[in-house]
C-alpha cells in the first residue's frame, strides 16, 4: 500500500522529529512525488522543504496545518497550496503563536505545580521551531522517566482533566478557512474521525465548514482506520466534498506511521488534486501497461 501523494506531514518546525530537508529525502526515498509540509500554526519549514524538493525531484505542496476550536471541540484545518507570504495568514498564524507562547508557561506552571519542575524548559529544548507543543512536552516527561511512552504522557498529563491540561482557545473556523483562502490555499479538514464526534455533530461540522469556504476532508489518513475511511469517503460523496489523504507523519517515534504508506482513496472520491496541474503532469508520465 503506498501512494504517490502524502498531503499531511510535519517537520521541526512544529512538532515532527525530522528537519525539512531529512522529510523531503525521507519522502523521496519512499517513493513519493508529491509532498505537503502541514506544520503546526506555521509555515517557517516551508521554504527549507522547497529547495530540498527541487533537489531531489519531487514537488513540495506548501501547507499548513491550523488549529481551531469549534463548539467547544479542536478541530485541525489543513492548508494547501497557501502563499506562505499572505499578510492575512501570516497575522492569523501569529495570533495562534502567541497563544501557544503563553499555553506551554501555563502547562509548565501547572506540571510544577504537580511535582514536576522544569518542564517547560525541558520541552523548549527539544523544540527547535517556532512553538513548544504539548508533543514536545511529552517527550520531554518520557526522557526525564516520568512515563513509557509518549501516548501515556497524554493520557496521564496532557489532556482534558489531567493535572497538564490547558483549555485551548484556538483560532475560529471560519477565520482558518478564511486566511487558508485569502492565502489563494484550499482549506481541507484534517482526520475527521480523530475528533470523535458523534454522525450528527460530524454532519453539522462539515455543513459549517462548507458554508465557510472548506474544500475537502482526509479521507484517508494515517490516523484513521480503513473503515473510517469508507464511511468518510461516503459522507465526502454525498456532501459534494473532495477528498485528501495524508500520512500525519512526525517522525520515527509514532512509528506506524510511515511517509506515504496509504492505502488509495476509496473508489467515488473525487481527489482533491484532479485539477491541479501536477496531476496532468504525473498523469501524462504513468506507465500506460
Ligand atoms: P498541540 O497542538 O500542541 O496541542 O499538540 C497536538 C499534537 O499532539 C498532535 O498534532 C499530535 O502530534 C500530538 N498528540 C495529540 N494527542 C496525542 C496522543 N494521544 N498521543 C500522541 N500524540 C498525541
Ligand atoms: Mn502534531
Ligand atoms: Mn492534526
Ligand atoms: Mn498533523
């Protein structure tokens, strides 16, 4: 199971463990011919990812990847082919950085506070980008002992009633997909099923989505099981939505998951990229036995 494209990955500019230029080599290596650098709130990998691209003969999709908080749920909105020099995205990305400045004082503060000091300087120094993520907090707790594994360390610390936990006030849904488009960029929602919503509250996201400007969902992702993808490849059908697939690649330590191994998109879909030029292009070049 491998794809040509892998439409979601992350770099060291958010909270992936490869640079942009291993994530390129990394991605070519395996055989890939169109990649998306989706970073965390910030497009600062993006222009590293570009010139290892041209070099090793693979097309970089510049992206992002921007969190939002809808009715109380966070809620991840991928950006593609976005201007990485928007001013109104670049204003809307910072927004979410100084958040996210504030955020990890706060879940350093409140792990202090539960016998744990020094975490936020422990997670600072494992992040090499523009923002130290609740990721960089896990596996700094792993190397300092505190737990086995970095899911643990979300279970146990980082999430929803636990002593770590900071109540994120993202960026608003339609502000994402606004700055996605303003930045000439097709807004596309990240690992729909990751959310645990319940069918109608899905439903109603995705209506909102699409009134807002929204272009397709993952319908495949590294996140979500092939039964997932069905059901989602439905609802993008019956909803006129194109769908995406990405791999939500961060490195070696979430190590199911590997550059493009994905399976294809479910029969029906209508690809998200069937109109952009790289598909003429990878089209014109397939093996025609
Ligand atoms: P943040 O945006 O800083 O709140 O961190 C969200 C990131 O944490 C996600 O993109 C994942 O990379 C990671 N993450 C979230 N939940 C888990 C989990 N249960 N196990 C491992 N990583 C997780
Ligand atoms: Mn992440
Ligand atoms: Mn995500
Ligand atoms: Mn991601």
């Amino acid at each position: 199971m491998s794809s040509k494209f892998d439409l979601h990955s992350h770099s060291t500019a958010s909270d992936g463990l490869c640079t942009p230029e291993t994530l390129v080599a990394r991605a070519a290596a395996a055989g890939l011919q169109v990649l998306a650098l989706t970073d965390h709130d910030t497009i600062d990998g993006l222009a590293s990812a570009q010139v290892a691209a041209a070099r090793e003969g693979l097309i970089l999709i510049p992206g992002v990847e921007i969190s939002v908080t809808w009715q109380g749920a966070t809620i991840h909105v991928v950006g593609l082919n976005i201007d990485p020099q928007n001013p109104e995205l670049l204003a809307g990305l910072e927004s979410i950085l100084a958040f996210r400045r504030w955020r990890a004082l706060e879940i350093g503060r409140r792990l202090a506070a539960c016998g744990i000091p020094g975490a936020f300087e422990g997670a600072r120094a494992l992040a090499t980008g523009a923002l130290v993520g609740r990721t960089h907090f896990a596996r700094f707790l792993v190397a300092a002992g505190q737990a086995a594994d970095v899911a643990s360390v979300f279970k146990h610390y980082l999430v929803k009633g636990k002593p770590g936990h900071v109540h994120g006030e993202w960026a608003k849904l339609e502000q994402a997909v606004a700055w996605i488009r303003a930045a000439g960029g097709e807004a596309v929602l990240a690992h729909p099923a990751r959310y645990k919503l319940t069918h109608t509250k899905l439903r109603l996201l995705l209506r909102h989505f699409i009134d807002f400007g929204g272009r397709g969902i993952e319908v495949v992702s590294g996140s979500q099981s092939q039964e997932e993808g069905y059901r989602l490849a439905g609802l993008a059908i019956k909803l006129g939505l194109c769908a995406s697939l990405g791999s939500d690649y961060h490195g070696e330590d979430f190590s199911r998951i590997e550059l493009g191994r994905l399976p294809p998109l479910p029969s029906g879909c209508r690809p998200l990229w069937s109109d952009w030029p790289v598909a003429q292009t990878l089209s014109a070049s397939a093996p025609t036995d």
